[in-house]
C-alpha cells in the first residue's frame, strides 16, 4: 500500500489551497469540493494535457462543450430514467439509508453498517432510487418542467454526432471528446474528491466500423494507460482490470478500467468501453432522426459503434496527488514534496527576494517576476526565511525557485533552485529565460 494516508493529502489541499469543502463556513455540503487557487491551477493542467493527447495531437477527434442541460427525452432513450439507479434500504433501527448490495453480511440477511442492527431484505426489500439529479425549467415547477443535471457528458456527443460529423465533414473513423461538469446524487460519496456528487468528466466517443470495434477497443486502453504513466505516475500503482459480465453498464459489450492503487485501495479513475451502437441506436428510434452513416467506399448505411474513453477529472487530481506526495529527511529535518509532473504542477517558478528589506533587491526580484510571468505561472514571495520559503514551494510542487540576493546586486545572477534534486545553479539574469526555456517552462 501507499505511504501517504487520505488524511495527509486532505490536509495539505486544505493547508495549501487545493480543495476546500463546499460551502464549509455553513459546516460543508456532503461530499461536494471547491477547488483552490492551486487545485484550479491543477485540473487546468490536468483538463490541458487531456485536450491536447485526445484532440490537438490527433487529426481524428473534434472537441464539443455540450450543455448540462438537455431535453428529458434524452435520458429516457439513454435508459438512465429507468436504468440509472442504485437498490436501497432503510435500516429499521437507526433509519439510516443505505445501498443494499453494500450492506454487509448474505443473501438476504444484512446487518446495518452503523448501528449494527439486523436488515432483513426478504421483508424490508431494497427500493429503487435514481441518481440522477433534477431541477425545473421555467416557472412552473411540475412534472411537465423536469430537467436533470447531465449524470455524464457522453449524452451531448451522441445527441450532437450528426451536427459534429455534417459540419466537419469527418469520415469514420472519427471521435467527438469534451471535458465537463456531470451531476449524480451518489448514496455511499466518499474518499474526499474521488467520489462525489458535482464532478468533471474528460470524455470521448470514438466512432469505428462495428467490425473495428475490438482492435480499436484495445488502442484506446493502452493510449490511455500511457498517457497517466507519461504524466508520472508510477506503474506498479496503475493496472487494467477487465469486466466480468455480470458488472457491465447496460450499454457495454465490454470495458476495462484503468485503476490506480489509492491510501484506501485499488479503484476505478477510467473506463474505457465498448458502447456498441446502443447510443446512436436509442437516440435515432426516440427522435425519429436518421443517425446511420452511409460508407462512402460500399455504399452501405450503418450504425456505427462507439469506443468511449471516460475519466474523471477529480479522480485524475486525486490519483497525481497522492502518486506525486513524499517526504525526505535532509540535515535532520522533513521535507514534503509535491514531485509533480512539470505539465501538472500549478506553479512553474516562484521568485523569492532574499532580503525584503533592501529595495534594490526587490525592485530586481519584480523585475524578474513580471518578466517570467508573461511566460509561465510564477508567484512571488518574501512572506519568510528563505529555507521556510524553499519548503513551502517543494510542497506545492513549485518547479523552480529563482533567488535574489546581495550578490546578484553586483553580479546579475540570481540562484535557480530545482525542486526534486535541490540542486542549485548561478545563472545570469538575461540567460534566465533561456535557462528555463531549455527546462521545458518559459
Ligand atoms: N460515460 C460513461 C461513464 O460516465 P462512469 O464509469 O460512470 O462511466 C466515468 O464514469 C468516470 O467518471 C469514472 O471513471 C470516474 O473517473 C468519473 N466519475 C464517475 N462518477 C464519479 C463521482 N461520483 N465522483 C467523481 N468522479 C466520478
């Protein structure tokens, strides 16, 4: 298992700006997050690496931002309405209401996981209980007017693929992707932002030739796969995991997860499934339209079939979070770092004035800093002793500090701290861009 607990990382996102409970001053909002200034800083880059490996560095995939809200009709052709619910069950001592195939114990006698009183599910059997989330449109606020919040963002390609594919004159195959906000009103939330109820999805729908399915199935999983391990994380904490029948989506003819070995387990942070033409298929027969493709080449009119990679943002942040967490012994004394992926880290560079006294040194530490800051993210700070400065970048997993001091006054270098190795170089002012561009930053 990992070295570093869930109650660590929860307090270093709180201590240092990452995550913050919702609404936390009204005593929170169960299992919803706001993000800080340097979790937003995170996603951002997380949500930039994902657009550019799936979208720019590809010729075969268009983006999309498709609204939360979408026509009730949707959902009942996607089969959410009927299919996307969860069995739950009252404990009839405490109350409490709990997912029934969670419960532990067998068959139909389960025990409460909180009081431990005994659940008898031939006689209190597990009602049906939808996860979607609702809200009214206009001013009436009856059946008539019910909306959902999207409880993923795949619907938006699919209702949008003849639009995507008219528009872009885009031959099979082709892939329609988009990173958004998706809703579910989850019963058993939890493990801080891995399970949630207001969440962000990195999506695409990759449409093939059904007989193309399975071969591009398996591109799909290993893009994937690498793109986390390109990112840094570690492979003995990454594995596929393919799903036995019984625990496929009602749309999937197959999937496999990518999991990531969290403080609290092996869990999901991607699908990537076989979706058939279930989507294209429901949404032709509910609206009437006409969604088949006619093959240039045979002339034939089908359905295509559709590879879906599907990711979670605060899943992904969660995952380089704890896969990027140390903490070293130097002279006697801990260090935290944030080892970061350079792409991932929210703050490339921080300016650090040795003497905040000495307007010389300042005015040259500003100079520096408004000039870096047209080109990377880079904070500065002259709040402490500059060990207590290095310490607070490392564990923010801040690239570079570039320090000023009474020497560069006279010499115009300044010293340029590397994160990971602490290793130090002197480098002339007017090379520092240069420095850094050769770093991969400015
Ligand atoms: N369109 C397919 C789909 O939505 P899913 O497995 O339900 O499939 C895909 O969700 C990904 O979305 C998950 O692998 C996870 O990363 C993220 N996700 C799903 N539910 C989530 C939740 N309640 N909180 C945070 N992330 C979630």
């Amino acid at each position: 298992m990992p070295e570093v607990s869930m109650d660590t990382i929860v307090s270093l996102c709180k201590r240092r700006g990452f995550v913050f409970q919702s609404s936390e001053i009204y005593g929170g909002l169960g299992s919803v997050w706001d993000y800080g200034p340097l979790g937003v800083e995170l996603k951002k880059n997380i949500k930039n690496a994902w657009w550019c490996s799936v979208i720019y560095e590809r010729d075969d995939v268009e983006g999309l931002d498709s609204a939360i809200l979408m026509h009730p009709a949707v959902w009942k052709a996607s089969g959410h309405i009927e299919g996307f619910t969860d069995p739950l069950v009252d404990c009839p001592a405490c109350r409490k209401r709990f997912r029934a195939d969670h419960l532990p114990g067998e068959g139909n006698c389960r025990r409460c996981p909180d009081c431990g009183a005994e659940i008898d599910l031939e006689n209190n059997p597990p009602r049906m209980f939808n996860l979607m989330l609702k809200t009214f449109l206009g001013p009436v606020e009856d059946s008539s007017s019910t909306v959902y919040l999207r409880p993923e963002t795949a619907q938006g390609i699919f209702v949008n693929f003849a639009n995507v594919r008219n528009s872009r004159f885009r031959k099979l195959p082709f892939g329609i992707a988009q990173i958004g906000k998706s809703f579910r009103n989850e019963i058993t939330p939890g493990n801080f932002i891995f399970r949630t109820r207001e969440f962000e999805q990195m999506e695409a729908e990759y449409f093939v030739k059904p007989e193309d399915a399975g071969v591009v199935h398996q591109e799909w999983i290993k893009q994937r796969q690498e793109w986390y391990l390109n990112l840094g994380i570690q492979p003995e904490r990454l594995r596929l995991r393919e799903h036995a029948s019984n625990e496929l989506a009602h749309y999937a003819q197959a999937c496999t997860d990518i999991e990531y070995l969290f403080p609290f387990g092996w869990s999901e942070l991607e699908g990537i499934a076989n979706r058939r033409d279930f989507d294209l298929r429901q949404h032709a027969e509910h609206s009437g339209k006409d969604l088949t493709y006619l093959d240039p080449a045979t002339k034939e009119r089908f359905l295509p079939y559709v590879i879906e990679p599907s990711g979670g943002v605060d899943r992904a942040a969660l995952a380089f979070l704890v896969d990027a967490y140390r903490e070293e012994e130097v002279k006697g004394s801990k260090r935290v770092v944030l080892g970061l992926h350079p792409e991932l880290a929210p703050i490339k560079a921080a300016v650090l004035p040795l003497l905040r006294n000495r307007p010389e040194i300042v005015e040259m530490s500003r100079k520096i800093y408004t000039g870096l800051r047209k080109k990377i993210v880079v904070k500065y700070d002259d709040t402490g002793a500059i060990g207590k400065l290095y310490r607070r970048q490392d564990e923010i997993g801040t690239l570079y500090c570039v320090t000023v001091d009474v020497q560069s006054l006279e010499d115009n270098q300044v010293t340029v701290r590397e994160r990971d190795t602490m290793r130090q170089d002197r480098i002339n002012v007017e090379r520092l861009n240069e420095y850094l561009t050769d770093k991969g930053l400015a």
